[in-house]
C-alpha cells in the first residue's frame, strides 16, 4: 500500500504540472480572473497533496491500519475538490454540459480531504 501512496502522489503531482501549465497558458484571456484563480487552486490544492502522498509513501508504517482509508480519502479528496474546481472555472468554454450542477462535488472533496487529514493524525497518535 505504501508503493501506491507514492504511485498515486506521483500521478496526481505530474497531473498538477501539466493541467498548472495548461491553466497558465491556455486558458490565458478565455477565462475571466476569478476562475483563473479558482483554476490555480485546484491546482494548489492537487499539488499539496500530491506531495504528501508520496512523503506518506516513504513515512508511514506498513502494518497502519488507517493507510488503506487515508490513500482513498486523498484519491477521492483529489478528485472531486481539484477536478470540479477545474470543471467549474472553465464552465464558460464549454457549451454541451453545464457544470454549475456539479458545485456540491467541491465541498465533498474539501471534507474527504480534511478526513484524509484526521486520519493521519489518528495514525501518528497512535504510532509507537
């Protein structure tokens, strides 16, 4: 489980760059200032702990219980917080789908991502 905590990070931090520099450079003058930011963001955000799953990977115990929880809370966290923060901000290119119906998925991922948190500190009070 610890090579997929840094699998994972790996992934999500390789995706980080390249959606940072799409967000940068293509959507520059398409989208307005408040939802490149929003873009930027999401990318922060899926930076952030894109590193942690891989300092996780090298850090943890095998034999945590909590590491198997921790590893889907962040995987999901991710995905739903930073995907449909993108989705969002760039909601005005796109004409076939509106994603101002996926606004709740934002605040789900930001609650996974706190418990993915909660999790470690379980992990690290438990820790011997």
């Amino acid at each position: 489980m610890k090579q997929k905590l840094k699998i994972l990070g790996a992934v999500f931090g390789i995706m980080a760059v390249i959606i940072g520099a799409f967000g940068a450079h293509g959507l520059e003058g398409k989208i307005d200032t408040d939802n490149i930011n929003s873009f930027e963001t999401g990318v922060k955000y899926q930076m952030y702990h894109a590193l942690l799953l891989v300092i996780l990977g090298f850090n943890l115990k095998s034999h945590s219980k909590h590491i198997k929880t921790i590893f889907y809370l962040f995987l999901f966290g991710i995905i739903c917080f930073s995907f449909s923060i993108y989705f969002l901000s760039t909601n005005s290119l796109t004409s076939f789908f509106d994603f101002t119906s996926i606004a709740l998925i934002t605040p789900l991922g930001g609650t996974l991502l706190i418990l993915g948190w909660f999790f470690i500190i379980l992990n690290f009070i438990k820790e011997k």
